[in-house]
C-alpha cells in the first residue's frame, strides 16, 4: 500500500480498543489530512495518524497503515458505542518527527 494513494485521518490512539485497532469515526463522513472529505466504507485502505508538539516544540507523527472496519460496541466495550468506525492496523504504529 502507498502512502501517497490512500487517505490520512487523524486519530487518538490513546483511543485503542485492543491492540490492532483503534477508533476512528463517530460518522461515515471524514475530512482527510488533505482537505478532502471522503466516505467511509468497511476494508477502506487508509493511514491512521496523529500529530503531537510538545511544550519543548519536539513534534512527534505515529502513523500505521489500516483499514476501515464497523464499530462493534458489542464486541469492542459500551465505552465505544459513540463511534461507528474503527481502524484496524495492518502493520506496527511508526514513528517519526515529521509527516511522511
């Protein structure tokens, strides 16, 4: 997958519902990183981000190449329920200290 093909969304992934997935949208309407609003569907392929600065100014990009999947709040905890999308991670979370 090319990193320059697929859309960019911001998420929190202080928000990881187990290893491998985290959540990713309370609508099936998302604005990418570009600008560009894009509407989710299950096996999207896709990047989930997000961008820190810190008091220091250190900036800090995580990124992992995923896929869209439906929230199962049955399955995924109660305390998932407001989102109805998640990304499911296809390699390792990536670190660097500027976009990629």
């Amino acid at each position: 997958m090319s990193f320059e093909h697929v859309p960019r969304i911001r998420v929190d992934f202080n928000e990881l519902v187990e290893p491998g997935l985290v959540l990713l949208s309370k609508t099936d309407l998302v604005t990418c990183d570009d600008g560009t609003n894009i509407v989710l569907h299950p096996a999207l392929p896709l990047v989930a981000f997000e961008y820190n600065e810190y008091g220091d100014g250190t900036p800090e990009y995580l990124f992992v190449q995923g896929k869209a999947e439906r929230n199962d709040p049955q399955k995924n905890g109660e305390w998932t329920r407001a989102a109805r999308w998640c990304c499911r991670f296809l390699g390792d979370v990536q670190y660097s200290e500027s976009k990629v």
